[in-house]
C-alpha cells in the first residue's frame, strides 16, 4: 500500500504509531484474501495522493486533522479521558478499508442514526467517538480542531463520487458457528493477544489497553461482541489479521467485552425509538 507508506513520509513518520509496523505486514493486513466481499471493494478504495494536500489554509486544517486522529491524547488532550488514540481502531490514519475506514465518509452523513434516534452531523458522530470511545467529552461544535477533522475525512473522500459506493464502510461484519464461548477466548487471549496487549488487558508499549479504566467506555460500538469480533478477526493480531476463525474471532471478543470498563452514563438516552442491537451491551 504504497499511499500509506507515502502518507507517512510525507505528513512525518515519527507522528504514526502505524507506520512503524512494516510494510509486508500492511500488505497483509488489507490483502482481500479470505473475505469473499473484498475484491471488489479493493478495486473502488482509492484515497487521494498526498500532494494533493492544499499548502493553503484548508491544507493546514487538513494536516491538523490528521494528527489529531493518530495522535489524540498530544491533540485533543483536554476531550480524551482514557489513553486510546482514534487510529487504534481507525486504523492507518482512517485508511484501513477493513477498520472503519474514514475514506467517503463526508458523502454519508448527515445521516440518521438510530441509537440517537436523529440525523447526525460528520463533526457530530466524530464526537460520539470522544464521548464514547475516548470516554471523553465532546469538542465546541466551533472548535478549530474538529473543524480539521472533518477536513481530513473531507480530504480522504474526495475520489469517492457517491455515498453508494462505499463498499468498505465500517467493519466486516462475520458470523459464529455457535454461540461465542468466553472460557475459550479467555485462553486463546492468553495465548494470542496479551503478549501485546497484557495480561489484564491493560495495554502495554506495544498495544493500547482492551478493558479497565483507560479504555473505551461501555457506551463504544467495541463493547458490543459483534462488532469487536469482526474487527478482531479482520485485523489482529496487528499485522496477522484474518488468522483466527469466525469462532474463535467471536470467543476471544466476548471475553474481552466481559470484562470491566468505563461506565458510559448517558447509556439510558440511547435508542430511544428503537432499533437497538442484540448486542448492544445494556
Ligand atoms: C503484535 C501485537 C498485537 C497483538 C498480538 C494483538 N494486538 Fe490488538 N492491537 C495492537 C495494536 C498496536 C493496536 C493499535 C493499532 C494502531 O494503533 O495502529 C491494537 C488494537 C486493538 C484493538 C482496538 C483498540 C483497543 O485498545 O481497544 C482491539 C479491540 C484489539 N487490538 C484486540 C486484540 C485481540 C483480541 C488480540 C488477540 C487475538 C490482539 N488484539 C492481538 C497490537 C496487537
Ligand atoms: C475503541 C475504538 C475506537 C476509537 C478509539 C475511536 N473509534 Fe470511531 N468508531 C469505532 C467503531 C467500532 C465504530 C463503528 C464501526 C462500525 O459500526 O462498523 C466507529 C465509528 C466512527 C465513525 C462513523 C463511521 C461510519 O461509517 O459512519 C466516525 C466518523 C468515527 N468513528 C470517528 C472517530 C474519531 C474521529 C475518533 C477519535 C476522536 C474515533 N472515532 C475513535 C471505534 C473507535
């Protein structure tokens, strides 16, 4: 992936926590290999060049968009309540197609969302995630900063011509076999994931914390077990993804999820018209 390598160099390496993995291991990481819809979705993800960057001002938005998403807790301290950066789960600066991908997203919204039961603005869904996924606070809907993140994700999407063709939206989603078995995931953890992330999910200098206070909140979409799974099977191990099974994906999320987290206090104002997932953790 050769625009990501460039995008590295080219806005400073030293800001990316995701380009110091290398580059056969991103090659894999978004290799359309075992997932039947991705070929095609391959074909359609085309992120803008990094020259085309503006050296005006809208450029400098830019550019501060993009530090504020792979460097939140330098950027946006004051909004951020846990140590989690938006890039953790966005992975790649938003340039993932397999991890919630910013690329197209300025075409999508202002969109309906049914856990608020309203339209939602970009700028006001990139707040649910300081809320939700930081366990932080919502930036002034005037701030500078999330003005440049908006410009970002504008940045991202400008080949994407319509909001239909975002193929790549979101995370894959797979199905278990069986119901997901947290015994088992507990082991498989121990075996695949703390080496990385520790054994008690704390996060060490190689990986951002799963549970525990200083991760994402009970009010994130990575606390519900469909979406943690398909996210862990698409692309963890860092760098290894696609190499556990759907079941073991579902066993080793719903382990992860079991465990405790930050409350999110606003939970009860969620899904208010319905609509709310099976998963959904409360
Ligand atoms: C080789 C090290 C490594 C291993 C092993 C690993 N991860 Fe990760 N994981 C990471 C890194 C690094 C990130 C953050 C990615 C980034 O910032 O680019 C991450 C991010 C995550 C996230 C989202 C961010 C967060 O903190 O919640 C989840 C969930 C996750 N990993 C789950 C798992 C699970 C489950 C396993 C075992 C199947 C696993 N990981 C194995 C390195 C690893
Ligand atoms: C703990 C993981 C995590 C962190 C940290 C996180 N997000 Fe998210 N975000 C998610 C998940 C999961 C989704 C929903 C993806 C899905 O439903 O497939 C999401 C959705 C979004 C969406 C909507 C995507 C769409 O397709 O409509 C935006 C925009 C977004 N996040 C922006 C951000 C920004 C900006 C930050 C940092 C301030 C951030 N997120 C931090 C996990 C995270």
């Amino acid at each position: 992936m050769h625009y990501r390598m460039t995008l590295c160099a080219f806005l400073g390496a030293g800001l990316l926590g995701g380009c110091l993995v290398s580059e056969s291991a991103r090659d894999r990481d978004v290799r359309p290999l075992s997932h039947g819809s991705l070929p095609s979705l391959h074909a359609a993800f085309i992120p803008p060049s990094p020259e085309t960057i503006p050296g005006d001002q809208r450029g400098e938005a830019i550019r501060l968009g993009f530090k504020v998403i792979v460097d939140t807790q330098e950027y946006a301290q004051a909004y951020v309540g846990n140590v989690l950066t938006c890039t953790n789960c966005h992975l790649d600066g938003g340039l993932n197609p397999s991890a919630a991908s910013f690329v197209g997203l300025s075409l999508v919204y202002p969109e309906y969302q049914a856990r608020a039961a309203r339209d939602m603005s970009l700028a006001e869904r990139i707040n649910e995630c300081f809320i939700r996924n930081l366990n932080g606070k919502a930036l002034p809907p005037d701030s500078e900063k999330l003005e440049a993140v908006v410009a970002y994700i504008g940045w991202l999407s400008q080949n994407v011509s319509h909001a239909r063709h975002i193929s790549w939206r979101g995370i894959p989603r797979i199905a278990p076999s069986r119901p997901p078995d947290a015994g088992q995931g507990r082991q498989l953890f121990a075996t695949k994931c703390a080496f990385c992330h520790g054994t008690e999910g704390q996060g060490t200098m190689a990986a951002p914390p799963l549970w525990g206070p200083t991760s994402f909140s009970r009010g994130s979409e990575m606390a519900r077990v469909g979406v943690a799974a398909a996210f862990i099977k698409a692309n963890m191990p860092r760098g290894w993804g696609w190499a556990l099974t759907d079941d073991e994906a579902f066993d080793v999320a719903a382990y992860v999820v079991s465990q405790p987290r930050p409350d999110f206090p606003g939970k009860k104002y969620d899904w208010p018209k319905g609509g709310k997932p099976a998963d959904a953790p409360y």
